[in-house]
C-alpha cells in the first residue's frame, strides 16, 4: 500500500509540474509503459499466451455495449470498444492482457457504445490497422475516433464483402455490410474468424435488412460460435440466419437491467430453438472462448465490479436527477446514468433522493 500512495504522489507531482497543457500526455505515457499493470490489474485478469494456431476470444463485460479482444500468438484484434465511459475498464484489461499492439482495430458501426473508447486504444496502444464500414456519424464520439487514427499516422480501411483480412496467419472473411442502409446498425461489419475446422461469427449490430442481403449473397455463413447481433434484440437473429450460420454457441453482450429489455424473449426462444447454448456477459461477466482449430472451450473470468454491484442491487440511481428508485420503477435512466445501492441508506448516504413514482 505504502508503495501505492508514493507511486501516486510521485505521478501527481510529475504532472503538477508539467503544468495543465503536459499533463494529458504525462497520463497516456504512463498509461502506455505498463508501470500501471500491477496496482489496476483487475481479478482474475492474467496476460493471455495462445499458441500459434489457436484462438483465444475475449468477449468483454462492458454492459450493454460491445467489446471483444481477439488472440493468437502474441498478437491481439479488437472488435468494437464499448461505451465512452469503459475507457478505464477496457485499458485496465487490455494492459493486464499483455497487449502492446493491437494488429487490427474493427469498429463494426459509428453507434457511441460500439466505438465509444475506441479512440482510447487507438491512443494507448501500436496499431497495424483499423477498420470501420463506409458510413460515418456526425457525433463527437465518432469524430475521436477519427482524430486518434489520423494521431498515428493511419486511415481507416473500409474493406467490402468478399474480401478477406489476415490476422496473425487466420482468415477474416467480410461478409456485410453489402450497401449503405439508412440505419446505422444495418452498415455493421459483419465478419467470421476461422481457426482449422472451427469458426466465429461477429454481426455487430445487423439487422433483419442487412441479415436477408448478406443471405443473398451466398456466402458461407457457418460458424460454431456466434456473437449475437445488436444484444439479443428481436429485430434480428432472424430465423432463416440463425438456419444458414447453424452454431452450437450464442454469446450476447448485454447490460443488467438495461432499459431495451435485451435480450428479448423472443430472441431466445430462436437461438434455444436452433440448438444453441447461450452465454450472457449480463450473467456470466466477461466470457472467454478458446479453440485449437478443433476443440472449443469457455470459462468465465468473473463480473466487472460495475456487474457485481448490479446483481446485489436493490435500489437503482439517476446520476442527473439524484434520485433513486425500485428496479421496476417506470422513470429508470438508461445505463450510463445508473448508480447502483445495496439499500435505502447507501443511496441516501450518496446523496440520492427518494423517487416520486415508485416511493421506494
């Protein structure tokens, strides 16, 4: 502890003296040499070593939001980056990872909780690449993004269905989106990493449009392992995409509590109807697959302490209202908003006033 507190008050002291304009980079650095490892390193986190050959797929409890980090052999891809406010979560893990370059960077679409701090691993980390579908957002988010890219010397690639990436020696097959949708989730880049005889289906947040044009095209969709489209909602996971990509494992990342009521019942029913078996980062936390080509295997690295809280919740916080209510109150904030309390009196104890509506 002892050593902690000095660490700390060195580092300030560093940055007091740097004055305001130096201390933003003061930060990166550190955050980028590593020194941090040992005092962030969340539980059960230890530094991934994949053999050549093999896999390893980090689907990251990020809430309700989008992150998955990708081994093989010492090399590392990103698809998607959470929200804005999972900068420190994500960096934390990817650093505890052993990660030091990211080989490929994939924002599947500009929506704020697939790109959100994807900028920040831009900034953090070397970068071989960075893909993103051709569409664009007229939001501050998605213009960081852009400012991080262009940082390191960089241009985002828009690669086209049909073409197919290389990671560390794997296929990456593109397989969507195959137009401009007005929809943003529709423009998602859809792709499948395949490892010998097994394979992942990555569909960010494709919907029903986009899932019927990519059928369309004829490509081979199979895969033993899906990451289910836009967290479980209905309005995709259509049943003729789930026929065709016929896998044995589904993966939702989808936040406690979340005010879309994802995953959706019906969304479910489909995926139990094909077979498959369901993994939920709202259940589980993050969940890890691996395989060699041949076998797959998953194990769980526990919840983020932010699922944690919300298992054990009892009373749900507004950070902007300062009020806080029962979990089935009608007037919940959406996720980014929410504090979570044990009881009445660690939300009052916070500040938090009693709510209206529900009279918790």
């Amino acid at each position: 502890m002892k050593r902690i507190k000095w660490f700390f008050l060195m580092l300030c002291l560093s940055v007091g003296l740097a004055g305001c304009g130096n201390a933003g980079e003061i930060l990166d650095e550190v955050v980028q040499s590593g020194i941090l490892d040992e005092y962030l390193q969340p539980e059960n986190v230890q530094k991934i070593q994949v053999p050549e050959g093999e896999l390893e797929v980090h689907f990251i409890d990020v809430g309700q939001a989008d992150c998955a980090l990708l081994a093989s052999g010492g090399h590392f891809m990103l698809i998607d980056g959470g929200n804005n406010d999972d900068r420190d979560r994500i960096l934390t893990y990817l650093q505890n990872a052993g990660v030091k370059k990211l080989d490929m960077v994939v924002g599947t679409h500009p929506h704020e909780d697939h790109i959100g701090s994807l900028d920040s691993a831009i900034d953090a980390f070397e970068i071989g690449a960075v893909y993103m579908p051709t569409v664009s957002a007229d939001t501050e988010t998605y213009r960081d993004v852009l400012r991080a890219v262009k940082g390191k010397g960089l241009q985002v690639q828009h690669p086209k269905p049909g073409d197919v990436l290389d990671f560390n020696g794997l296929p990456v097959e593109i397989f969507g989106p195959v137009k401009e949708y007005k929809n943003l989730n529709n423009n998602s880049i859809v792709l499948r990493i395949s490892v010998g005889d097994t394979a992942f289906l990555f569909t960010g947040d494709a919907e029903t449009e986009a899932e019927f044009d990519i059928l369309e095209q004829g490509f081979d969709l199979g895969a033993d392992v899906l990451k289910v489209s836009h967290h479980g909602s209905s309005g995709s996971s259509v049943e003729e995409f789930l026929a065709y990509v016929d896998a044995e494992y589904a993966v939702i990342s989808v936040g406690i509590g979340n005010t879309y009521d994802h995953p959706e019942d019906v969304t479910l029913k489909r995926l139990k109807n094909y077979g498959m078996q369901i993994f939920r980062t709202d259940e589980q936390g993050t969940i890890v697959c691996n395989t060699d080509g041949e076998n797959i295997s998953f194990r769980q690295e526990g919840k983020s302490s932010q699922s944690a809280a919300v298992k054990d919740a009892a009373y749900i916080g507004n950070k902007n209202s300062m009020k806080y209510h029962t979990p089935d109150c009608g007037s919940l904030p959406v996720e980014k908003n929410r504090a979570y309390f044990a009881d009445q009196e660690a939300a009052e104890e916070a500040g938090y006033a009693p709510c209206g509506s529900c009279k918790p």
